[in-house]
C-alpha cells in the first residue's frame, strides 16, 4: 500500500545540477531513514545519502561537498541535490525509505529509479 516515486532525472553536462526527488505515498504512520542509491552499469548499487528522521545525514565519499540530501516530512518527501556533477555519476538512482505503516508493519521501501546521465 506504500509506493515511492522518483522524479529530476535527465541529462546535464559535466558541472551542471540537477535535484532528485522522491515521494512516499500510501498508508504511512512514520517513516524513519530515508535515503539514495544509485547503480551504474555493470557495478553493484551503493548509497549514495541517507538521512534520519531527525535530520542526520551521511555521504559517500565520492559524493561529499557536491549533494545534498534533505527532507520535508510534512510531504514525505526526500531531496537529492547534486551539484558539479561528473560523468562517472552517471546511474540509476533509487529513493530507499523505512517506513512504519498504518498496520504498525515496518518495511524498507524502494523506489523504481530515475537515470541520470552526465555527458557533454
């Protein structure tokens, strides 16, 4: 009955930004973590971001000083945004949240993906 659904994929060139969004949607009581993964060709998925329902974050190296993760929890909502980007960014990004719903059955859920694709 929960669904997550990303959006702000696309194309930009190397340096550019673009921010992710992701919306949870269904019969939520809490959602806890929230975070992004991403899954590039021919490699395994890694984390990208997450953050707490308090507002602690954590980054991958790779990505830190260049995105941001935040969060609206009168929306459900989580934010990725990335800024400088670079070609080897390139990849399927997937919103993960754990979420309580109205049954009191707490599950992870995942998004179907958004692409983003850095190339000049």
């Amino acid at each position: 009955q929960v669904q997550l659904v990303e959006s702000g994929g696309g194309l930009v060139q190397p340096g550019g930004s673009l921010t992710l969004s992701c919306v949870a949607s269904g019969s939520i009581l809490s959602i806890n973590g929230m975070g992004w993964y991403r899954q590039a060709p021919g490699k395994q998925r890694e984390l990208v971001a997450t953050i707490r329902s308090g507002g602690e974050t954590n980054y991958a190296d790779s990505v830190k000083g260049r995105f941001t993760i935040s969060r609206d929890n009168t929306k459900n909502t989580v934010y990725l945004q990335m800024n400088s980007l670079k070609p080897e960014d390139t990849a399927v990004y997937y919103c993960n949240a754990d979420i309580v719903d109205s049954d009191l059955h707490f599950s992870p859920y995942w998004g179907q993906g958004t692409q983003v694709t850095v190339s000049s």
